[in-house]
C-alpha cells in the first residue's frame, strides 16, 4: 500500500508543499508536516457518518503504522485540530497542484475520442449551524443552515480530479469558472450544463481562446439567418441578448441532441465550429460522458465518503476539511485509474466505493499487524458493476426530493434587416478596435 502511495505522493510532491511553510517545526511541535496531512487524508477517506474522534483515532493509528521510522502522530484530536489550523491554507493548494501534476505524468493527459475534454460542474455542502460558520458563509434569508459551494473540473478521460474552487452563499459557480480557466491546458474542451450558459462568460472563454461545449435551455434566445437547417451552414448561430446590444454579438455553432427514453431534446452552444474537429457523435459522446462528474464526484463526495454534511465547527475547521476530502477523492480516483491501466481496462471504470473499502480494508489490516495483502490485486479488482440490469436502481421507497424542472429548447429567432445592420456595426466596431 505504502509504494502504492508513493506513485502519487512522492518526495518532490511532499518537498514543494514543505517548501510552503519552512518552520513548521516551530508551529506544531508534537506533528510532522507530512504525518499531520497524511493522518488528514486518511481521515478524510473513512466513512464520514462515523463520528470525528472515531475516524482520527483510526487514521492516526494507520498512518503510525505506515510510518514506523517516523515520529509518532499526536494522541488527541485536539491537538490535530490545532496543528491543521496552523497548516497555512496554500500549503494544501500547493500539495494539490503538486498532486495534479503527478498524476498527470503518470496517468497521461487522457483523451475522450480525439479530446483532451474537461466537465465542470457544481455543488453545496451542509456546515453546522454555529455562529462562526454563519458569519463566515453567510445563512440564506429562508432560515437556511450555512453552506459551501465547491466546483470542480473532471478529466473525462482519467475520470480524476483535476481542480477546484469553494466559497461561500455570495459566490456562483460561474464566478469559480472564471477562475478555474486558467488551469485548464491549452487546446481542451471544457464541457458543463444549462448553469454554465451566459454571454459574458462565453466571451471570456473565447477571449482565452478555450474551447467549450455547453448545455442551453429555453431561457436563451439565439439568433439565425435563414430557416434552421435549410442549408449549409445553417448550425451557426448567434448569441446576442437584448441587453447586450452595445457589445458584438458571439457567433456560435449549435448542436441538437434528439430526444431519448431517458430525457428530452438538447441544445449545446459550442465555438468548434468544423466537423472535422468535432463532429455531432462526438459532442453528443462527451455531454453523455459529463455525467461522470455527478456520479463520480459529487455522488461519490456526499454518499461514499459521506460528506454531504460537514463536521468541522468553525470555518478554518472546514476549509481543511473540504481541501483534505478532495484529495482524498483525488488520490483514490488516480489509485483506482492507474490499477486499472494496468489490468488493460479504461481509466475510468474502477468503482469508488470499491476502491475506498480496499483502503479501509488495508487500513484495518494494518493496524492489526498483517502482512502480505496484495493491495494492488484489490484494487484491479475494485470493478463497476457491468451485468446488464432487469429493473431500475430506484427504491422501492423513493424519498421524496425537490422536483427539478428539465430545461426546454432555446428559442430560435430569424434576424431582421434592421437588426443585421446593427449587428454588422457593432462587429465591425470590434474588429476596428482590436485592429
């Protein structure tokens, strides 16, 4: 287990985030920098409904374990929590982009089809209801608990973690967006649902010169030349709201997805516009294949390592929290990825819930002194279920949830005489200024 780790959280990952706080040794005197983040993860990887002094008193005993030359873990959990919150935030940053860049040399960049293709998506974790959270993160006006928003990027094609962003009730996912951009690569395809729809966001991506594919609904108005699909060509679109008729408009290219058993129609906005570089199997291939970041992130946060409601009480609590569950996330996702490369399979079709029970499995071993467990065995065993199914998942006792409307189709405009002169300014007005 231990050389298993070692392929992701090598010297150099552990040196660049050491290198972040260089007199630890004065801050937490009864904690090695590497055990504390170490006992961290480890606890972040146990079952989040078991209590908070349960979960550190096996992780710190796992990681003693794992660490028999190393000085000892601190007894009380206390004490962890003090040490964590000495643990300057960007220390964490820094082991995730070490992280980040380990797994993608020993992982490879990934690739759906000809893509290097990146999902986005969002969430909001329950806090405690204590007054330090509600400061901090703001309550809603409904008598709401304190949340937190996380959005995150998936590589579709390792089906791990790439990055994230969190904040609190004022902050949007769109706004996370704007800053996780910047860590996408050069030529990737990002690709995310109906929240991540907008004119000013699109125009930043164009302005990067990031490649996108996303969802729109009946909320958007888009403008055309011509009967849709009448001639060639007839794809491009423009995207110009009303309220932003002093700017140019964005010439897109629109895809439609035809209905299926499982849902209706679907409009997708994109500025790839040859179908050489994408065609409309392929775009439909990776929405379809956006629907890992539900289930492998976000389904796998809450339900399999039980992080729907946080346990930290304060916000530094909960910071280090959300940042340690992460890369817990992150690191399990890699281990199952590379054991399945390695069994010929494809990156993505290890099972979560099988690779977080193989290392708790492992754990509970070792606290009790075993030895010889094949861990890499385990997890090439760490499978999806594949049996073709008879009947739906559902429950025979569905728990009642917020109905969610499905979003309807965009609305298609032909673009008048006047308007065109309008729009033909305002472009020529673009091109002049940027000339």
């Amino acid at each position: 287990m231990v050389v298993c780790l070692r392929v992701f959280l090598t010297p150099a990952v552990w040196r660049q985030m050491h290198a972040t706080v260089p007199n630890w040794k004065t801050q937490a005197k009864r904690w090695e920098l590497t055990t504390c983040v170490l006992t961290g993860i480890w606890w972040a990887l146990l079952d989040g409904k078991t209590s908070f002094r349960k979960r550190f008193g096996a992780a710190r005993e796992t990681v003693a374990k794992m660490r028999p030359g190393r000085r000892a873990p601190g007894k009380t959990l206390s004490g962890f929590l003090q040490a964590l919150g000495r643990l300057p935030y960007r220390s964490l940053v820094e082991l995730r982009v070490a992280l980040r860049a380990r797994i993608g040399k020993v992982l490879g960049a990934g690739k759906v089809g000809r893509w290097e293709a990146y999902a986005v998506d969002g969430t909001r974790l329950i806090l405690p209801r204590t007054a330090a959270q509600e400061r901090a993160w703001k309550c809603s006006t409904k008598g709401e608990a304190p949340n937190v928003h996380v959005t995150a990027l998936l590589n579709l094609g390792t089906g791990v973690l790439h990055d994230w962003r969190m904040g609190g009730l004022s902050s949007s996912e769109r706004g996370h967006l704007r800053r996780l951009l910047p860590e996408l690569p050069a030529g990737s395809l990002l690709v995310g649902d109906i929240g991540f729809c907008g004119f000013d966001l699109f125009k930043t991506m164009q302005a990067r010169g990031q490649r996108f594919l996303i969802r729109v609904g009946s909320t958007t108005v888009l403008l055309r030349e011509g009967a849709w699909g009448a001639a060639e060509g007839a794809e491009r679109i423009w995207l110009w709201p009303g309220q932003k008729r002093g700017e140019a408009p964005l010439a897109l290219r629109a895809l439609r997805l035809e209905p299926t058993r499982h849902g209706p129609a679907v409009w997708l906005l994109t500025n790839v516009f040859s179908e050489e570089e994408l065609t409309r199997e392929e775009a439909e291939s990776l929405y379809r294949a956006r629907w890992g970041i539900e289930v492998d992130v976000f389904r796998g946060f809450k339900q399999t390592l039980g992080k729907a409601k946080l346990a930290g009480r304060t916000p530094v609590t909960v910071l280090r929290e959300v940042e340690l569950s992460l890369l817990a996330l992150m690191l399990s996702q890699a281990l199952g990825a590379r054991a399945m490369v390695q069994a010929g399979r494809a990156p993505g079709s290890s099972s979560l819930s099988a690779v977080r029970d193989t290392l708790e499995a492992y754990g509970e071993k070792l606290r009790r002194g075993r030895r010889g467990w094949d861990f890499s065995r385990r997890l090439r065993e760490a499978l999806r279920d594949a049996y073709p199914r008879a009947k739906s998942k559902s429950s025979r006792r569905p728990i009642k949830i917020k109905e969610v409307r499905v979003p309807g189709e965009p609305k298609i405009r032909a673009i008048d005489a006047k308007l065109k002169a309008k729009m033909l300014q305002r472009l020529a007005e673009e091109n002049a200024h940027a000339a």
